[in-house]
C-alpha cells in the first residue's frame, strides 16, 4: 500500500542517519506530516525507534550492497539447504567458510561505521557477529538483515526461528525470503557435492523432513501471530509514549511563553518608566524654556529702552557739543577786540 511504502522510504532514510541524528530528525518529520494532515503517518513515523549502533552498521552494509554481506547471505542459504539435507560432509566445509565470511562481514561493518565517524565497540561487534549468524540460519532474519531497516540485534540459535519481534523498523517492507538456490555455489566460489540429488539438483526430502519442516512452518506462523500481538503492544505503548512526548513538548511551549511573558511584560514596564521620566524632564525643559523665553523678551525690550536712551544721549552731547564750539567762538572774537582797544 501506498502509506506502507512511505512509512518504509522515511524509515530507510531516517535508519541511514548517525544514531545522535535520528530521535530529532524523527520528531521533525513527524511535526512536518502532521502540519501536512497526514496524521496517521505522523503517528506511524512518531512510533519509529532508533537503531542500535551494531544494527545502524548492518544497515550500512545493505545500503550500501556490501559484498561481505551478500556472501554471508548467500551462505546461509546453503548451511540451511546442507542440514536440511543432513549433508555432514558439506555442513563442515561451509562451517569453515563462515568463520572467514563472518569475520570480513564484521570487519567491513566497523569500516562503514568508521567512514560516517561512528566508533563501533568490541560489543558491538559481537553483536554484528550474532546478527550476521542468525540471518544465515534464518531466512526471515536474512531478510531482515538486507531490508536495511534493522532496529537491534539478532539472536538466533540456529535451530528455532530468530525472533524478530520489533527488530524491523516497518516489518511490511520485507520482501518474502528468497527460496534456496537450486544448485549453491559457496562464498569460495566451488559447487557442493551432488551426491544423491533429484534431476532438478536437490535431494529428495524424506518425511521426517516434511514433517519438521511442517513443524518449523506452524511454529514460525504462532510466532508471527505472536509477534503481531507484540508489535500492537508496542504500537500503544509508543503511542502513549508519544502522547506523553507531546504533553512534555505543549508544557515545555507554554513555559517558554509564559517565560518570554515576562520578560516581555518587565521591559514593557521599564519602557513606561523610561517614558515617564523622559515626559516628565521634556515637561521641566519646556517651562524652563518657556521662562527662558520670557526673560530674553524682557532683556530684548530693555536692550531697546537702552538704545533708544544712548540715541538720545548721543543727540544730546552732539548739541552740547555745538554750543561749546559757538561760545568758544565768541569768546575769542571778545578777546580779539579787547585786545583791539589796548
């Protein structure tokens, strides 16, 4: 279906992330459906956990197509086929080559988490080690393992069906296991024995056979049941979780507000405050100036009282001054006829 492809895409790309990425790149693109009104996807990709480092590395392989992975798949294929068959001979000769595959496996892993600046520990490793080991004994793990969707590791003991109860981000992206190859070739590139085998080249199953496979067929479907019923628990509990998630965020939002309130309210309250007082000394400016004004209006009126006085002084020496030059005249036209008269 068209929702499950989208919840499969967005988990791949959220899966190829560094770890210390995912939980916020998660929330972000749950957020972003949500304001797109696809809340159920929303909710699907919400519900999605991060993967451990050691399942983040096997991931790294099957995006990438590794070849070390691809052999040990190929591998298990037929160690599966070899018991099936109770081919001892042959189940020894591929138990050597899988110590080899697993070891480059793991080694190949540690590399692509080095390249992206993930530091895979020793117990990581054992865990790569025990995922890569159950996928061979498992072909629902295998194909688990190559969907690149992988959450934690594998354990599987090679005889009952790995349990992959939450260990598949969107379990309904596997594609069906492929079946056994009609004719295995081996990681080292040589053919197995053909000793006993049909005209199709398989060996003809006896019924014991039939009935454990029958067996491991029921049992395989009580665990998918089982498994269902498991994912559906987990599916409301994250859905609570989620719930929980959002509560915590809409609190966390109002806080800020009510944080950022306040402020708000203390610096409108100190900028009334600063406009009072600003009011207040513009109103102190004003009748100082305005008395200012008054006084320089009175300075002006006796500034001109002042200058029409001096006029007026002025006028009055320049008089003065013209009869003291007229009666230093006649005095000294008096004194030239006294002086006539001897």
């Amino acid at each position: 279906m068209m929702r499950g492809m989208d919840l499969a895409a967005i988990a791949a790309e959220l899966c190829a992330l560094a770890p210390g990425a995912f939980t916020a790149a998660r929330n972000e693109r749950a957020k972003l459906l949500r304001r797109e009104g696809k809340r159920e996807l929303a909710q699907q990709v919400a519900r999605l956990a991060k993967p451990t480092v050691s399942a983040w590395a096997v991931n790294a392989l099957a995006r990438r197509g590794a070849e070390a992975l691809e052999r040990v798949v190929a591998l298990g294929a037929q160690l599966r086929e070899a018991q099936e068959d109770l081919d001892a001979t042959r189940l020894r000769s591929l138990a050597k080559e899988r110590v080899q595959l697993l070891a480059e496996a793991v080694a190949a892993a540690r590399a692509a988490a080095d390249e992206s600046g993930i530091a895979v520990s020793d117990a990581a490793a054992g865990e790569i080690e025990q995922t890569l080991r159950a996928a061979m004994a498992d072909a629902h793990a295998s194909a688990a393992v190559r969907s690149g969707l992988l959450l934690h590791a594998l354990e599987g003991n090679g005889l009952d069906p790995v349990d992959l109860s939450g260990a598949v981000a969107v379990p309904e992206a596997l594609d069906r296991p492929p079946a056994a190859p009609d004719e295995p070739v081996s990681a080292g590139g040589g053919h197995g024995g053909s000793g006993g085998r049909r005209a199709d080249g398989r060996r003809p199953r006896k019924a014991a056979d039939r009935r454990r496979t029958a067996d491991a067929d029921r049992q395989q479907h009580a665990d998918r049941k089982a498994d269902a019923e498991r994912r559906a628990e987990e599916e409301r509990r994250h859905a609570d979780e989620l719930r929980r998630e959002e509560r915590a965020e809409a609190e966390a939002d109002r806080d800020d507000a009510a944080h950022a309130l306040d402020e708000a309210q203390a610096e409108l309250a100190g900028a009334e405050r600063d406009a009072a007082d600003a009011a207040a000394r513009a109103r102190r400016l004003t009748d100082e100036l305005a008395g200012l004004r008054a006084r320089i209006a009175e300075l002006e009126d006796d500034l001109a009282a002042a200058e029409r006085e001096g006029a007026a002084a002025e006028r009055a020496r320049r008089l003065a001054s013209r009869l003291v030059e007229r009666e230093l005249r006649t005095v000294s036209r008096a004194q030239e006829r006294l002086a006539g008269l001897g």
